[in-house]
C-alpha cells in the first residue's frame, strides 16, 4: 500500500516529468453519493494534480444487479480511460464492488 500510495503521489502532479494524465474512478459506500469526492476533487486541483476523478453514483440510474452494474462499469472504464493511466478507489461497499 505504501508503494502504491508513493507512485501514485509521484506521478500525479503536473510539475513532475515523469507525469502523465491520471483517471481515478471513485465509488463511494453504501449510504454516501458521489459527492463525498468532492473534497478529494477540490483537493487535487487546488495541488495542480493532472487527474480527472469518475465519480460514481451507486444510486442514480436504474437499479441493476450486481454483475450487469461491474459489467457495465468496467465497459465504461476502459472506454473512457484511453490514454491514462487508471486507478480504482473504493470506500466501504464501493471497495467492495
């Protein structure tokens, strides 16, 4: 987790030459929206980090099932992640989908 959590402080702000464009897909808990990564969000662009967060939102939409959601989302993902390099945070249930 710490290399992890180096590799990705390294390579995300703009000012380091080995940066390149960062897609961080978020998905929060159970009883949470997508905006508790708003303050993330802010957080990042306030420090110059050349990231862009997909912020799910486990509640809009139609209600799937749990196979046709990941399968869904992972479609989604990788289509809109060309080019970047692409992470996955997850809080509580959104860590565990």
């Amino acid at each position: 987790v710490a290399l992890f959590a180096f590799e990705f402080h390294r390579s995300a702000y703009k000012n380091d030459p080995s940066s390149t464009k960062m897609k961080l897909h978020c998905i929060h808990g159970n009883l949470q929206t997508k905006r508790v990564w708003k303050p993330l969000e802010d957080r990042f662009e306030s420090r110059g980090a050349d990231i862009s967060l997909a912020c799910e939102d486990l509640h809009e939409g139609h209600s799937l099932g749990f196979e046709q959601w990941t399968e869904e989302f992972c479609q989604r993902a990788q289509r809109d992640s060309q080019g970047e390099k692409t992470f996955l945070l997850g809080y509580s249930l959104g860590g565990r989908l």
